[in-house]
C-alpha cells in the first residue's frame, strides 16, 4: 500500500483525489490547502511544514498554483518524498533546474503531470504512426478563458501541453521555433498564441492556443506520406484518411481506441514508478525543462 500526500484542491487536486480514493493500492493519508475544508475525511493542513511534521507518507502530488512548485517540491524533497508535480514542472527554467537538481541529489523520483500523453487517443496515434514517415503535427487547444488562472498566461498554462506532445508523438526534438504571441482579454498574460517548429527528420508542426474561444477545441491532426490522421482529445476519436486518388477521394477509417480517464492511466503509471516499475510514459523534469525554455522563448531561434 502505498501513503500518498495530496497539496492543492483546486480542480486538479480534487480529481486526484477522487481517482486516488478509487485505486486499491493507495492511501491517502492526508490533504493539504490553504483554504479549511471540513469535508474531508483525510487530515486537513493549512501548510505544508504542518503536513511534513505530523504525517508519514510516501508519495505526494503537487497540485498547488505553479508559482509555488518550486517552494512546495523542495521541501518535500528534502524529506525524501516521491513527487507528481502537475505540469509544468515551475513557472520557469530556473525554478524548475533547482528541483530537478534537488531530485536528483535526494534520489528522490519527481515526474510532471502532462497528462495528454496518457489521453487514449494519443496513445492510439502513436501506435498508428510507427513506422510511418510524419510529415507535419497541428495541434489546437482553445477555448474560454477561465478565471481560476491568473498566474500564467496561455503559454504555460496550455502550450506546454502540445509542446510536449509535440516531442512525444513525433519522438524527435525541435530543433527550431517561432512563437506569436498577443494579449487580448487577460490582465497580466498573453492569452492568444501561434507556435511553430521544425523538428529532425523535417517535420514541421503548429500549435494554436487561445482563451478566446466560446468553446473547448482539442484537435491533433498529423499528415504522413501514408495517410493523414485525425484526433479529437476531448471525444478520444481517432479518424485516418487514406488512399488518395487523383478524383480527390479518399478512404476513412475509424481506428480503434480504448476510451478511458487520461489522469487515471497517468496516476496508475506514477504509483507503478514509485514501486520501483518503469516510467510507462510519464514526463521527466528534464521534459518540462525542454517545454518551458520554449514556452518561455529562451533560446528562442
């Protein structure tokens, strides 16, 4: 059985809480949030010194507003505590070196919670692009802007998703990258963004982010030389078109993909890591540190 913390119970941290809740081979021993919630059952603390004093437990999951990750980790680092940090890993390449580093000196195990890369139909594109020769990724992730975030803006709140994805679809790095970026609607942070890349092998990708949109948009779509793919993140379809002729026709298929939680697949594989399995996909620090650096246009060519 494996003892597991849980700081932050904003929208990610109640619903790492409820899955955990659900998964036989965990106890959560405790929460911790700055704001009093009588509604758990599990010890409440305010802070995380209270947390680390009185309780004794394995694992935690970092859940608490990005400006805080670094602060948060480290203590917990410092008491050999396995970590989920929900992405990205600090609110910039600086923060984030020193809990890598922090980690490493500890030998504790620290992952980032990019949990598109557990999303069903990801997984199902990256069965189905094996072998294939990819020519170029387009990713959308839109939508409302939501108000809970007013820390960040849309580059590391929601590029770094498909940044990642970007790497982790394609297996290859990027080698180059242009970012565009305005700030149309937010107080403080850009909130609309055009990303675009070239990576090894030739392949070019796009992303395209806002919190301008009415609605949520999550699309992946991939050109190869023997089809063209089609992933719908939020309805976990994936549609390949094939076979092109010369009348413009094309043949369609619907690939198969196991529907499940995305954040319950990331979850199993993190407890898994911390028995002492392998990584099962999930981000190293060392994978955010790549996304921030762009995210945040350092190096930027």
């Amino acid at each position: 059985m494996l003892n597991i913390a849980i700081l932050g119970l904003g929208v990610m941290g109640r619903n790492h809480y409820r899955l955990l809740n659900e998964n036989p081979d965990v106890n959560v021993v405790a929460v911790c949030d700055v704001i009093k919630d009588e509604s758990y059952k599990e010890n409440f603390y305010t802070t995380v010194e209270d947390l680390i004093a009185n309780e004794s437990f394995d694992a935690a999951i970092i859940a608490v507003p990005t400006f805080l990750h670094k602060e948060v980790s480290l203590k917990l680092i410092d008491k050999g505590i396995h970590l989920l940090i929900e992405k990205p890993a600090a609110s910039n390449v600086k923060d984030a070196t020193q809990i890598l580093d922090a980690a490493k000196k500890a030998n504790v195990k620290c992952v980032i919670g990019h949990v598109e890369r557990f999303n069903p139909v990801v997984s199902a594109l990256k069965e189905e692009l094996k072998d294939k020769e990819i020519y170029s990724v387009a990713i959308t992730r839109v939508g409302p802007f939501p108000p809970r975030i007013s820390d960040v803006g849309v580059l590391t709140d929601l590029s770094v998703h498909d940044i990642d994805l970007v790497r982790f679809i394609t297996n290859r790095n990027i080698l180059k990258q242009a970012i565009f970026k305005s700030q149309k609607i937010h107080n403080h942070y850009e909130d609309n963004a055009i990303l675009s890349f070239e990576l090894e092998n030739d392949i070019i990708a796009e992303i395209t982010t806002n919190w301008l949109t009415p609605f949520k948009k999550r699309k992946i779509e991939v050109a190869c030389k023997e089809a063209y793919y089609e992933a719908d993140l939020i309805a976990q379809d994936l549609v390949e078109y094939s076979q092109y002729h010369t009348n413009n026709s094309y043949v369609t298929r619907n690939c198969f993909v196991k529907k499940d939680e995305p954040l319950k697949k990331e979850l199993e594989a993190f407890i898994s890591f911390v028995k002492g399995n392998g990584m099962e996909g999930l981000s190293t620090v060392e994978d955010s540190i790549i996304t921030l650096k762009i995210a945040n246009q350092e190096n930027q060519c």
